[in-house]
C-alpha cells in the first residue's frame, strides 16, 4: 500500500507543475528576448517529414508532454523547436515547458546522473501518470559529442546544426514520442476506459 501512496503524490505532483508550466508561446515572452529569438529562428529551421508529420497526426492517446528548459541553454534552443514541432503534428499532445531556474523542485526531481540538466523531456498519461522521461541530448548528439569535443561542452544555440543532423536528431525524438504513444495506446486501462 506504501506504494500507491508515492504513485498518487507523484501523479499529483505533475498534475500540479503541468497546471502551471507555460505554452511554447508563453514561455518564450517570459525568457530574455536574445533567448527567445534565438529558439524562434532555429523554429524556421526545423521539419519534420511527411512521414512523421502522418504518424504524430494518428496519435489517439492524449499525451500531457513537460519539458524542463532552460531559455539560455543551446541544446534547448535546438531541441525545444524540435518538441514544438512534434506538438503542432500531433494534436493529441499538450506540450509546456517549465525554467529550471524558476522550479527547482522539478529540476532536482528530474536530475540526470545527479546533474541538473536541461531540456528533460517527462511525458505523462491523460491521468499524469508518468510514461517515460528522457534529457539531455539523444543518441546522435552524443556520439557527435564524443567526435568532435574533448571535455565539457554545451553547443551556443547560435549555428543551426545541419540539416542531415537535424533529421536524424528529429527522427530521434519522434521514436522515442512514438514509443510513448503505443505504450498509452496498448494499456489495459485506457484501452477499457476508450472502447478500443
């Protein structure tokens, strides 16, 4: 029974940050505009394909998507596009953001390797349940990380990557939402509560 009792106090938890995280559009009029301008020019950069713009506009399951941000931070400013353009696709996610500066109860809940690291992306049932959590930098950020730096680094946000870097990075983000989805889409619990 003790642990029913954390999944509720967590579930609650996010219901509450959810409540009162920001719209992409919110957030950025509350960041520095030289942040803000920067997130919306790498915007002008960043599409999804056909084929991922059909598959994110199949989703059924609504998916409450909370981004711990940091408007300064150059892996957010490419990636939070990324996250908006996942969003404007899928019509069944809610996606806000959350400053790390701003929450630091969200940010020590969502610590990676003890780190406080941003952008951490918590994806979370209709019921705010968390699904799945995932920061700092995908697969393909890394290895081009290990590649090309020695020691620690944080990209500026001022170069967009390239193109074929981005895709791939894009495709990244849409298996890991993707893979969300189905876990949603296949749970007993909705899948009573939905008739499907």
């Amino acid at each position: 029974m003790a642990d029913s009792g954390y999944h509720d106090n967590n579930q609650q938890f996010y219901r509450d940050v959810f409540d009162r995280a920001w719209s992409w559009d919110a957030y950025l009029d509350r960041s520095d505009p030289r942040h803000a301008d920067r997130w919306q020019a790498a915007l002008a950069h960043t599409h999804l394909s056909a084929a991922q713009t059909t598959l994110l506009g199949g989703f059924t399951r609504k998916i409450n998507w909370l981004v711990l941000s940091g408007a300064w931070c150059g892996d957010c400013v490419r990636q939070g596009p990324i996250f908006r353009r996942i969003a404007e696709a899928a019509p069944s996610i809610d996606l806000r953001f959350v400053d790390r500066d701003q929450q630091p109860e969200v940010a020590d809940l969502l610590r990676i390797n003890g780190a406080l690291k941003v952008p951490v992306a918590v994806w979370l049932s209709e019921d705010f349940y968390e699904v799945q959590r995932f920061g700092d930098r995908t697969l393909s950020i890394y290895r081009a990380k290990m590649a090309h730096e020695a020691g620690a680094a944080c990209a500026s946000g001022l170069v967009p990557p390239q193109a074929d870097a981005l895709a791939v990075e894009i495709g990244e983000w849409v298996d890991l939402i993707e893979r969300v989805h189905l876990i949603l889409r296949t749970a007993p619990l909705l899948r009573s509560r939905h008739g499907d």
